[in-house]
C-alpha cells in the first residue's frame, strides 16, 4: 500500500482551514452540540439496539437481573452473562463522573464530542468520553455500542456481556454510574431477530482442487509484481456479503487520496473517518479489488489497520456467488524496494489476520459454516510486491452466509 504523503500533507491546511471556517451550524455541532447520533451508532455493528421509554420493557420472560457499580476508573466489566441469540437485554444506568479537564459533570450520554476527540482513541469513537457503553462476544473482535442512560440490546449471537465506560485506558474520572442490567427471553415468532451460530464443517460442496485451479495463489499490483496471498472466500450474494462485513464493524474504504480525507474528517468524528484512509489498488482476474476494508481503531489506523480486499470471482459454486479475499495486517511503516517510497509494511504472519477475518465475520450471526481448505501446491512463504516478506500454513478460509435476515438460530457443530 503505497502512502502519498506529500499529497497528504498539502491537504492538511485545507482540512483545518475547512473546520475553522466552516458555517455556524456545522462549527456547533462538531465543537460543542453533539447533534443526532450517527447512522452507524443506531444500527450498531454488533446489536442491534433501540430506545425504550422508561416504562415499556421486553415481551419475553425476564430470565435475570444484575446491578453494576461502575468507578470513574474503570473501563470494561465482565457481567458474566452469557446471552443467546434474540435475547433482549435491557439496561439502565444513572449517576455522574467528572473529568478533571472537562467543564462539567456528564451523566451516561457522556461529555459532548468536540474538536479533541479527533485526537482520542476511545472504544466507541462515535460517543462521548464517559458514555456508558457494551459489547457482546470476543473481547478482540467484538464491536462496543452505546447504552447511555437506558437501553435494549438484542443478542445477535451468542456471547459475553461486557459494560465499561468510553475512555482511553489513561483517563480517569471521579464519580460512578449505577447500572442495572435485565436479560428477556427471545419473543415468540421474533426470529427474524435471530441468527446462526456458524458451524464448523469439515468440507463444503464444490470447495475442491478443481476450484482453486481457476484462482491465482495470489493478488498483484498494476504492473503484475505479486503480492497478498489469496487466504479467504465467502459464499453468498452481494447485499449478504456487504452486510456481515459492515455488521462486524468493517468499514468500506474509498479509492481516492483526497475524497477520503475531506469525507472523513470533515464529514464526521467517527471512526470511519480514520479508517477509510486510502487503499491502493491491488488486481486478480485481470481488474482491481471490487471492495476494499478496513477493521481498527481511530488515529493507530495510520500505522496500524485491519485491511483486506475482495474481487468477485468469474465463475460460481452451485449458482452462489464467490467473492475471493487478500486480508493482512498493517503493523508500520517501511521502505518500498521498488520505487523507494514509503509503504505499509505487513505482519509476516498473515495466518493471523485470516483468523482475525474469521473471529470478526463468524461473531455476526450470519455466517452458517466455517472451514479451511488447503490447496495443492499451498503457497507458504513469499515477498509481497513492494518487497515484504510472509508466511503461512498454506491454508484457505471459507465463510458461508445465510441469505437474508430471518436465519435461526442453529447449534454450534464442529466435526
């Protein structure tokens, strides 16, 4: 990924001056009013949740009820409450912390965004420093969303309920929230809120030698030097597969430099906006990626992200569409060998960030099987086009998806 850093650099006065002197409403609202929440923290990544009135709760049976004490120095709390999948849980949560730069106290909702927070890396980036805020599942993977004062979660899957407050690990505030936690059963005939647990399968029809005959061990860049390694395929149309990557918290990169910039930090303070940094274009079957995306925190993203690409293949497997994936992890910076420019350099260790691919997508609830498949001639260890180096066991992640958004729930099968 090569980075354009004088480019980047001339732009960098305009966004500021584009802050500065933008219109009365927008410069309110980026500095001092909060405005409406974001598409993206409404139709959470990892929940799907909603705003109660303080007297309406769940339909179902309440199952139990936990209270919490939160400090102003805590950051993340295991409620150790397993939820399944369609469960609503119910939360509410008063009090105030203090932080000792803000102006004043903040209750749930947190301290309203600002100008700085462009500059803090918090777990839910699209809320306020001392919100309360939760996330269900894989403590690595699993995407936060905000409760605030009062809200209802839906299980998409199976997992841990983990409540913390919205603060970088330095920060500290005096003051606690009280937080009362309530888990219902799934509601009868709601179970086009439910999805699958993923199964781990052994095989899956037409994923054989013959297929990977017709997919290259390989991506390359425009002038056919090689680079990423071919380590997933997903199964399944375009909408179902645009959903599990936004709903495990991927964000779609955009293809120019300048567009990005300006769209991201000008448009908003979420972390889409530090994600969609640019991704260069890589090319299989003869064209560029079809999608480009990108998984990490606001600001490390810079140096550290998440990414991977996907081309949709020429040919299917039993009338489903194959979409073929190069996924690797950005760990720094490095020198490109063939120009002498800077780079992103990769972790050597691409396998991992296959798994990471697999712990995000398969935690959504709309994966329905997992395996690897290893090809002939597996490819083990190579360079990458601007000269980087990795390594691999050669194996290939298949993702299947569920179709549509009524799949049931289905018990964990491995074989």
């Amino acid at each position: 990924m090569r980075i354009v850093l004088p480019k980047l650099i001339r732009i960098l006065p305009l966004i500021a001056l584009g802050l500065f002197f933008a219109d009365a409403p927008l410069r309110a609202q980026l500095v001092g009013d909060p405005g409406p929440p974001p598409a993206t923290q409404l139709d959470n990544s990892k929940a799907q949740t909603s705003a109660l009135p303080s007297t309406e709760a769940p339909k179902g049976k309440k199952r139990l009820a936990k209270d919490f004490t939160l400090k102003g120095d805590s950051h993340w709390t295991d409620t150790n409450i397993q939820l399944q999948p369609g469960e609503h849980v119910l939360i509410t949560a008063n009090g105030k912390l203090r932080y000792l730069d803000a102006k004043e106290e903040n209750g749930p909702e947190g301290v309203p965004r600002g100008f700085k927070d462009l500059l803090r890396i918090l777990p839910f980036n699209e809320a306020g420093r001392g919100a309360l805020i939760g996330r269900i599942g894989d403590a690595d993977t699993a995407e936060a969303f905000l409760i605030g004062a009062q809200r209802d979660v839906v299980a998409p899957a199976v997992g841990q309920l983990a409540i913390g407050l919205n603060q970088a690990n330095s920060d500290s505030a005096d003051g606690s929230y009280s937080v009362h936690v309530e888990v219902y059963a799934a509601e009868s005939g709601a179970m086009g809120s439910m999805r699958v647990v993923a199964q781990q399968v052994n095989s899956v029809p037409g994923i054989d030698s013959t297929l990977f005959a017709k997919i290259p061990r390989r991506v390359a860049d425009k002038d056919g030097n090689p680079g990423d390694m071919v380590n997933f395929l997903i199964l399944g149309s375009e909408a179902p597969m645009q959903r599990v990557f936004t709903t495990a918290g991927w964000v779609k990169v955009d293809a120019d430099v300048k567009n990005t910039v300006l769209h991201g930090i000008i448009g908003s303070l979420s972390k889409e906006s530090y994600l969609t940094m640019p991704m260069s274009q890589l090319y299989l079957f003869g064209r560029p990626q079809d999608y480009g995306w990108a998984h990490a925190e606001p600001i490390s993203v810079v140096a550290s992200r998440n990414h991977l690409r996907v081309w949709k293949a020429p040919f299917t497997i039993d009338g489903e569409t194959v979409w073929v994936g190069a996924a690797t992890h950005d760990v720094g910076f490095e020198r490109d060998q063939r120009n002498n420019g800077i780079t992103h350099k990769i972790d050597p260790n691409i396998d991992a960030e296959r798994d990471y691919v697999e712990k995000t997508l398969s935690g959504t609830g709309l994966v329905t099987q997992i395996t690897h498949f290893l090809p002939d001639n597996p490819m083990k260890e190579a360079k990458t086009a601007t000269g980087g180096s990795f390594h691999s066991n050669g194996q290939v992640l298949i993702l299947k998806l569920g179709e549509n958004g009524n799949d049931i729930s289905a018990s964990s099968s491995s074989k």
